[in-house]
C-alpha cells in the first residue's frame, strides 16, 4: 500500500491547499481555481461502477489550470475499458461547464495501478458490494494466490471465498464465491 | 518503415486477430466462465493492439483506425498461429491460448527494457493485465496436459508461431468480417 500513503487522496497536488497554477482571469470575478476543478472531476462516477468516483479510482494523475484551460492528465486503467471514452467526455463536459477549454491527455504509461484507488474509493467499492483489489505485491498477482482464501467477502466478511473466475462482467473484475453467506461475489483484479 | 515500429506493428497485429478470434466464443463457449473469459481476453487484446497502433501511427500515421483496418490482408504481419479460426476445438484453442501467452510473456519482457520509455511504459501497463492472460492459460494447461489431443494441438501449433507475412485465405477471410461495416458506414471507428 505503498502509494496509497503517498497519495491518500489520490490528489497529491492540491494536498498543500496552495497550487501554484492557479491564475487570475483578470476580468473574471472569479478565476477557476485547481480545487473546483477536482470536486467537479470527484462528482464523476465511473460509468461501469458508478458507486466510485474518478477520482477514487485514481486515474486523474494531475490537474492544471490556466487562464482559461484546463489539463487533465489521466491515466486508463484497463486499456480495453470500453468506460474510457465515456470517462474523457464526461471529463471535459464538467470542465466546459466550468467556463474552461479542456485538454484531456490520455497517458498510456505504467502509472495506474490499482493502489492508486484511494481508502475512500476502496470503502465505496465495499460498500457497493465489490470486493477491492488486494495491494499489489512484487512480481504482481499469481494464480496461487487467486485461489487461496486470502480474499475477503464484501457482505459477510468471511475469508472463506473460492475463485469461481478469473474474468468477469468487465476486465477489472474476476467472480468470487463465498462459502460462508453462500453469495457470489465481484473481485477488483490487482493490476 | 524502422524495425522498431515494424516490431510494434507484428504485436498490433498479432493482437487485434487474436482479439477476434477469441471473441469467435463469444456466445458459444463450453462453459458460462469461458464465455466470459474469451470474451474479456479478447477485449483486452483489442485495447492493447489499439495502444500500440496509436504509438505506430505516430511514424507511419494516419491513425490506428486505418493502421487496423485500411491495409489490405496481405499487409498484416500477425503470426500465422492468431490467424486459424479455431472454433469449435476447444483443444486447438487452449493450445494456441498456451502457446501464444507464453511467448508474449517474452516479448513483453523485452518490451519493458526498451530504452524508448514510450514503449517500455506501455508494455509495463500490458504486461499488468496479461498477467491474468497468462494465469487462465496456466489453468487449462494443467488441466488438460495430458490429454493426448491437447499435446497434438501443440505440436501441430507451435511452429506456426514464427511464421509471418504469408497472405492466407483466413486472414482474408477475417479482414473481410472485421471491416465490414467501416467499408460500408462513412465515419465508422472502433
């Protein structure tokens, strides 16, 4: 959980409350402040999984702002997501609506993974009845692993859990069963 | 064309058939769980073909849509081995599954060392999820090892790994199905 403790929030520039990219409009009553444009982007759920936000989820590597544009840099997570583009529209309709020109930057790096989702969105996914993904180790998940019982159900609690499929509805979850409440299960894959 | 982007191109390539062919179980699998595994597999190729299309179409341009689907049949250079239409034979196709997934581990391997930080960046995302590829492949291998026509599959199989650009009616075949409706609907995409 490593990068979680760096990014807690999942916003790691605007953790100081002083952004250095904010700029006055000029004319403006107002200039559009790097905060409003992060509580815009939070109000975004996922279009798969809308119990979590963007910004849960972590793929909003970084917000810029200036005069009137606004820079999003985000990163896919799964990068066969059909969601992605339904996410980049929805991204810059809530920027346009802000009175700004957004730029959205799709980063096909290695920057995602699913330790980037933050505490809160790991409580929602719970919540949601989806199983959060497991830190990720070195070396990345094993099959050994998936079918051990170190997963947790997200109704009862219980570790008793069986892999009942790798793959899923969509690419970021696999199929789990509970012994214990005798429920099937989501699980968000480590990645 | 540098041998670079030539590289990129093959694993493109190789990734949208095999995407399509994966998809051909779409509905018809043995299993409800393989069903959705083939289906999910297939969608993660295509995604990953699109990425690197994208970092192709930078040198070759215009856009991973025509990269993917504008060149004729005999310009794609997928390995042999994705192009087989393999349904119904479940043997044949955990075969290939193996086979493929195996050798792509490598790849991807060499990818991430790649000192073009483009390209290692964008293997390192794939090999993310192609962990989960791998993990399903590992699955039926040790189910099904020795099953005698499981073994046949993969000798018949594995030499057609490296065997690249020789136009084939499959492949024409599949061209044809996969850019149907592009052909035919102005402005149709991914």
């Amino acid at each position: 959980m490593s990068e979680n403790s760096k990014h807690p929030t999942g916003q790691p520039r605007r953790t100081h409350g002083q952004s250095p990219h904010v700029l006055k409009t000029g004319t403006a009553s107002g200039a559009l402040k790097e905060e409003q444009v992060w509580d815009a982007l939070a109000e975004i759920p996922d279009p798969e999984i809308p119990v979590i936000s963007l910004v849960d989820l972590g793929v909003i590597r970084s917000v810029d702002v200036s005069r009137d544009q606004v820079r999003v840099e985000f990163t896919p997570t799964f990068l066969g997501c059909p969601a992605l583009e339904v996410m980049r529209d929805a991204m810059a309709a809530r920027i346009s609506a802000l009175g700004a020109d957004p730029q959205i930057e799709v980063i096909l790096d290695d920057s995602w993974s699913t330790d980037r989702i933050t505490p809160a969105g790991r409580e929602k996914l719970r919540a949601g009845g989806f199983a959060p993904p497991a830190p990720r180790e070195v070396g990345g998940p094993k099959l050994v692993q998936l079918q051990s019982n170190a997963f947790r159900c997200p109704y009862c609690g219980s570790q008793d859990t069986a892999l009942e499929n790798i793959f899923g509805p969509t690419p970021c979850r696999s199929v789990r069963y509970c012994r214990s409440c005798r429920q099937p299960f989501e699980q968000f894959k480590t990645i | 064309m540098t041998d670079q982007v030539q590289k990129i191109l093959q694993i493109a390539d190789d990734e949208l058939i095999l995407g399509w062919r994966n998809s051909e179980w779409t509905g018809i699998a043995p299993m409800l769980e393989e069903d959705v595994a083939f289906s999910s597999i297939a969608q993660n190729e295509i995604g990953h073909a699109r990425a690197w299309y994208e970092l192709a179409a930078r040198e070759l341009g215009p856009t991973a849509n025509e990269l993917a689907f504008d060149r004729r049949p005999d310009e794609y250079r997928c390995s042999r081995l994705v192009e087989l239409r393999l349904v119904p034979d479940w043997a044949a196709t955990i075969a290939r599954h193996h086979l493929y997934e195996t050798a792509d581990e490598e790849r991807i391997a060499a990818l991430k060392q790649s000192d073009d930080t483009e390209i290692a960046g964008l293997a390192a995302k794939i090999d993310r999820e192609e962990a989960y590829h791998r993990m399903h492949a590992q699955m039926w291998f040790e189910r099904l090892q020795d099953e005698p026509r499981f073994q046949e599959a993969l000798d018949e199989l594995r030499p057609l790994l490296d065997v690249r650009g020789e136009p084939t009616s499959e492949l024409a075949e599949l061209w044809e199905e996969m850019t149907m409706v592009r052909r035919s609907v102005a402005g149709a995409t991914w």
